[in-house]
C-alpha cells in the first residue's frame, strides 16, 4: 500500500493519479490518494476514471473541509462482471 499527496495539482491531479496507478501500485496492491475535492466534481472523474480503467474503489472518504482521500486497489473490479451476469 502506497500513499500519494496530490493536492498541489490541484484539480489537474487524474493524469498524475493515472500515472501513479499504471507504472508505481503493482497488480493487487492498493493506493491511497489524497486531493482537494472544491465543488465535489473530482469525486464523480475519479470514479469515472476508476472505472475506465478497470481499478477497484475500496474507500472514498472525505479527509477535511476541503481534502477528500480514496483508495483504489489495482484489480479488475468483479463486482461489474457480477451485475452483467445478473442482467443476462
């Protein structure tokens, strides 16, 4: 488990979180990142991004008035393959 301070990009933080997660967190492993979340719109592109790139969110969790802290563990998130199943 690694730790990543981004709140000096401010809210240019997903390339740096992208980077990050492809080339320093190993498969299965997990990194925690914290970010100023402002208008709360950061929170929907980090999920989004999360998603996009096949991570698993473990924890979303807002750290301060203004810093929010996610988890993200570096796995296919099986929980989506569950719900498509489902739905056939």
């Amino acid at each position: 488990m690694k730790r990543y301070d981004l709140r000096n990009y401010g809210e240019n933080f997903i390339p740096r979180l992208v980077e990050l997660m492809s080339n320093e967190i190993s498969e299965d492993e997990n990194g925690i990142f914290l970010f100023e979340i402002g208008d709360f719109s950061p929170i929907q592109v980090v999920a989004d991004t999360i998603k996009e790139n096949s991570w698993t969110l473990m924890n979303s969790i807002k750290f301060n008035e203004v810093d929010w802290t996610v988890v993200i563990k570096k796995t296919k998130d099986n929980s989506i393959a569950l719900d498509q199943n489902e739905a056939e």
